[in-house]
C-alpha cells in the first residue's frame, strides 16, 4: 500500500487539492519504477511531500547539499537503493520511502517560464523527487540523466501532463 502524507507549510500556497496531487504524482513515479509492485504490497510504502517557501528550501539545500540557494525540489531519501528490492521482506509492515520538499516561489517562477499550470509542474517535481527517493540520479552521468528523465516524461505523460524535457 502506498501512502503519502502532505504538508503545506507555507500559507502562500495557493487552494488546491495538493494531497491528491502528490499521491497521484508518488504513484506514478513509482509505478515506471522496477519497483512499482509495492503499490499494491501489504506493506505501508510512505512518502512524505512538504510544500513549503524559498527560504526554508534555501537552508536545507545550504546545510545538506552544501549549495547557498533556493531550488525547487529537494529530496531526503530514508531508504538505501540497494535495499529497495527488500522491501517487502519487511517485518513492521510500513516503510518511509522518504521525504520531498518544494519550494514555492522558485517552482511557481519555474512553472511560468514553462508555460505549465503551477499544479501540473508541482507534480512533476514531486515525481522527479519520488524518482531521486528510488537512487535514481540526473547528475551521475548522462546514462543515468537520460534513464531518470525517461521515467520521469512516461509518469508526467500517465499523469497527462506534457514532457518535461520535450523541446
């Protein structure tokens, strides 16, 4: 079972169902994944999303990524990759997958420049950070840029949103 928790930490954020938004952006992360049978797992798989301000993005990619700036996703993996495939092999039945931050002034900026609904792009940065949850990773190499983004534009378009890296 897969369960994600949503915090909207900043009242700047505009009225939307960000719960259903983010649970349906995990799954179809996940789902693209090698992993996306524990979905369906008697096992809790949870995911927790923060939607949150620059300023508190800023500190934690200051304190845990060492670089002094806002961005607009982080994600804080508690889930070694190699122990994905063990997963359900789990004895207390429930998991944090891990947790995933976003900023809102820079993902708002993002979504403008992008032409996306803010919505739509929150997503897609939720399902970026699911996959960097699950060890995928863009800055390792091209062959691992190029696999990341694939599972990235297959779960935007299940979600039917436009490619994120299209043109």
């Amino acid at each position: 079972m897969l369960t994600t928790e949503t915090d909207v930490a900043s009242p700047a954020w505009p009225a939307a169902d960000w719960e259903e938004l983010a649970a349906a952006a995990v799954a179809a992360a996940l789902a693209q994944s090698p992993w996306g049978g524990l979905a369906e797992s008697p096992i809790d798989i949870e995911t927790s999303i923060r939607l949150t301000d620059d300023a508190e993005v800023h500190g934690l990619n200051r304190q845990y990524r060492g670089k002094d700036k806002p961005t607009n996703v982080l994600s804080f993996p508690m889930v070694a990759p190699d122990l994905l495939d063990s997963l359900a092999n789990t004895d207390d039945g429930e998991v944090l997958l891990g947790d995933i931050v976003v900023a809102l002034e820079t993902s708002a900026r993002e979504a403008v420049e992008k032409a996306w609904p803010l919505a739509g792009y929150v997503q897609h940065l939720i399902v970026h950070g699911t996959l960097h949850l699950l060890g995928y990773d863009h800055e390792t190499g091209d062959a691992d840029a190029n696999a990341m983004e694939a599972l990235e534009s297959a779960a935007c378009r299940s979600l039917g949103l436009p490619d994120p890296y299209a043109g």
